[in-house]
C-alpha cells in the first residue's frame, strides 16, 4: 500500500477510528489514506479480530505448502544416509519404503534434490581422455561437388503465422544453390528427408561443412550425431567450423542475408506458398544474378551435378580380418564381455570395430572413423576420442 514514511501501524490504526468514528464514507476515506475500499475492510476487520496486534505486518508466506517434503521423512534420509554414504537416492527411498510404509512417501527426484542442497552427493567420475586426433584444417574448394555448406537460417513465420525452419543447401566452389527446405522442425527424420531428395536430385559431395549446432554437430568430442553420422556411412567426409566462428562459413552467411533481404519480408500465406516463392528465387539466384566472386557469371555455367550416387540401401560396416565387429544398440551400448560400454547414440543401429592395440586395450572405429578407445579396466562408457584440426587455411 502507499503508505506515507512514518508508522504504517499508526496509519492504520488512523484509519480504523475514522471509519469507526463515521464521519466520512469509506469511500472517501479510502481516497483520504490512498488505499483501496478492499484494503481499508480488510485492516478493520484484522482490529476487530486482534486489535492492535492485528494491525501488525503479517508473513507473505503461504500457510501450507503443497509440495513441501515432510520433516519427518527428511530426518530418516539424513540418518540412512549417514550410514549408507554410498547409496543413491533410488536405494535409499527403496529402503526407506519397505521400513516405514510407502503413505506420504516423497518421490526419487525429490529425494535426489534434497542429497544434492545438503552436499551428500557424490561427484561422478571423470573418465580418462581418450586418443587425440589432429585432423586437417577446413580447405577451399578447388571443385565442384568437392564441399557443400549446410546451416539453417533462422526461422521466420509465414503469411497465417505458421513458422518455418529455411534448411539451405550451396556448393562452395560454384556457389550453386542446390536446394531450401522449408522444414517444420530441426529433427534428424525431417532434415534426412530433406537431404535424400537433395542428394538423388545432384549426387554425393565429397564434404559437407557444417557449424556445430543440431542436428548436425553434437557435443560429444568427436562432433558427430545420427545425422552427420549417417553423411560419414555414404562416404561424405564431415567438417565442422570453429564454434563462434561463423566467418568460417561467411560464404553460406552471406547466401542468408540475400535470401532474408529478397524472400523473407513479404511471405507468402502459407508453407507451401511460401516454399514454392524460395524455390522461385533461388532458380533466380543460380540461373540470373551474376556473382563477383565468379567473374560475374550466374552459378549454373560453372556447377554441373557430382556423379555420385545415393545408394538405393546402405549395408552394415564391415571390418579388416583380426578386428572385433560389435553392434550398437539404439540406446547406443555395445556388449563386451558380458558388460554394457557406451560407445555413443550417434552410431546405434550399426556396427563398431574393434581394433586390438595391445593387451587389454582395442581402438573403436565407426567405419573409418575413429570415435575412442576401450580398456578392459575401464567400466561404462570408452574414452572418446578427441579431434583438433590445424588452423584453416588461408
């Protein structure tokens, strides 16, 4: 309420003899202590039911809380935990349930929160770093077909406000535009399709580059996903630009903000209206505008498809005479003596080699690739491989 710097509790009680006194209406008197009517009944009341004590300040805090942990069951998790300090929050409720009844029983993840703010959570392991691996910088192309950029240019909504994810497609040396996907979301289903039409329309590149945000890079330290995992299996290699580095892919940026200054303003009603206007204007882009960087000459006179071809069905990797061949699960695990090791959901449904690199110790490939390194000694997951590349190249 705006009450006036001295004593609220003496304003109030003001207030009270005033309307007691009914001298003037509570509606001018609301007007006089600038509060409302609401209020001014509400402090008359609390006088009535506790007189000057109720005119005191009360706590904002709810009187019940819904969600509140008993704390009853909060002292049994402390003294179970404090002889069982290497169980986790599933064991100790399990224990905890069969001992004094399951009636009120909070849930695991409650449990979980509660270990965590009293610091009795133990830290996880840090598993050992697997081998480096210095790949070569990012390279011009020289070619066509020899890199394709991919990125997604920042959704917009069309004309009935339906919102679209523009998934762009160029080949580096002719600056061809090969294709923009009006797509509904970024998942790996949708962007696949995408490409499988792309590719049978103008064949495999060599690389594709790409940033290393989803669904094309992931943040495990060999970069890949189920999408650019899938680019490696057709033979694509995979580079990834620096993150923060935009600049190292300013080519396809720039192929961003024509598209943005020319198509996005004015859109079309609808997605298919809207997809149908991009294909319009890139034919534009590839068949009318000339390009400086192409001696002014439109993309089309310089691109001409790559003869690769997308295979009509992709076998499984197979692997050198002597190596351990291991099929990954979808939950990406492998079974290796009668134990489950992550090796990384990005390669399931396929298979792993295993390379025998001395006793005890073997180096896991996804095909050419290699993704780490597993020991006998170790437990869960591999150690994954890391990958730095040079500088790029100038």
């Amino acid at each position: 309420m705006p009450w006036k710097a001295r004593d609220q509790q003496e304003q109030r009680y003001e207030l009270i003899r005033s309307m007691m006194r009914r001298e003037q209406t509570v509606k001018e008197l609301s007007c006089r202590f600038k509060v409302s009517r609401k209020t001014a009944y509400k402090w008359l009341g609390r006088y009535r039911a506790g007189r000057l004590r109720g005119l005191a300040d009360r706590s904002r805090r709810p009187g019940r809380l819904a969600g509140r942990t008993s704390g009853l069951w909060l002292s049994r998790l402390r003294q179970l935990r404090r002889r069982r300090p290497t169980w986790g929050a599933r064991k100790l409720r399990h224990v905890l349930g069969e001992r004094y009844g399951t009636a009120g029983l909070p849930a695991v993840v409650t449990w979980s929160r509660w270990l965590k703010r009293w610091g009795l959570v133990a830290r996880r392991r840090r598993y050992r770093r697997g081998p480096v691996v210095l790949g070569q910088g990012l390279r011009p192309a020289v070619r066509n077909n020899e890199v394709w950029t991919v990125d997604f240019k920042g959704w917009y909504r069309t004309g009935d406000g339906q919102r679209v994810d523009p998934l762009t497609v160029r080949d580096l040396y002719s600056r061809y535009g090969l294709g923009i996907r009006l797509l509904t979301s970024q998942s790996v289903r949708e962007v696949q399709r995408a490409f499988c039409k792309i590719f049978r329309q103008f064949g495999l590149p060599e690389r594709i580059r790409s940033d290393n945000g989803t669904p094309f890079g992931g943040g495990g330290p060999t970069g890949l996903t189920r999408l650019s995992a899938w680019w490696v299996k057709l033979g694509i290699a995979v580079e990834f630009i620096r993150p923060g580095c935009p600049y190292e892919n300013g080519a396809h940026e720039q192929f961003h903000r024509v598209y943005q200054a020319e198509v996005v303003p004015q859109p079309a009603r609808g997605r298919r209206g809207q997809q149908q206007r991009s294909d319009r204007w890139l034919r534009f882009y590839n068949e009318e505008r000339p390009h400086e960087g192409l001696g002014m000459k439109v993309p089309k006179v310089i691109y001409d498809p790559s003869q690769r071809r997308l295979p009509p069905q992709l076998k499984p990797w197979t692997y050198a005479q002597g190596w351990n061949r291991r099929w990954v699960k979808g939950s990406g695990e492998i079974c290796w003596h009668g134990q489950r090791r992550f090796i990384g959901e990005a390669f399931a449904n396929d298979y792993v080699g295993l390379k025998p690199r001395g006793t005890g110790r073997w180096e896991v490939y996804f095909g050419p690739k290699l993704i780490g390194e597993l020991l006998e000694n170790d437990s869960a997951n591999i150690r994954l491989a890391r990958y730095r590349r040079s500088a790029p190249a100038r």
